[in-house]
C-alpha cells in the first residue's frame, strides 16, 4: 500500500529526505508521494520513514494503493537494481 500526504501537509519539507526511492516532491500546493516510486521503505526501514519523521501525522496510508510485501520488494528491485537485499530484510509487514 503506497503511502500519501493530507491537504494538511504545513510543508515542513522533513519527509523529502528521508524517502530511499526519493517518491516525494512538493506538489502545487503541498508535498506529494509518488505512488509508482513508493515502497513502503520495505528493504530499507522497518517503519516508513515519512510517516516516521511527519511532525502532524499526514503521512498516512492509500488505501487505494494496497500493495503486498512481495510486490513492494519488486518494485523495489527494480527501482535499485544495484541492491542486494538480504534474506532478513527490513519491513513492517514482520514482527520486530
């Protein structure tokens, strides 16, 4: 499930840096997540980093988008294919 930003986004900009498939940009008015490049940060992170770092909460979910752990991780391989992922790899959809 891809990750969006609210209308309420005040653009404070801190969830731009912390996206690995840099899937955010600002948008006409607020920050926006780029559903094709968004992997959940499964591979990278064990939380999605924008709803991690978003001081207000409007990083949320896109119920829209729903994605399973397997097609975020290729997506994910195909985004970076220079990357090696591990058999253990980071993702929210395992227990910690």
């Amino acid at each position: 499930m891809a990750y969006k930003i609210l209308s309420d986004c005040n653009n404070c900009g801190a969830c731009e840096p912390e996206c690995p498939n840099t899937a955010i940009s600002m948008g006409a008015d607020v920050y926006v997540i780029n559903a094709d490049l968004c992997t959940e940060c499964v591979a990278f992170h064990d939380t999605p980093q924008c709803a991690a770092v978003c001081p207000i909460d409007v990083c949320v979910t896109d119920p829209a988008m729903v994605e399973t752990e397997e097609q975020l991780l290729k997506k994910v391989q195909k985004l970076h294919p220079e990357k090696t992922i591990p058999g253990t790899f980071p993702s929210h959809f395992r227990s910690h």
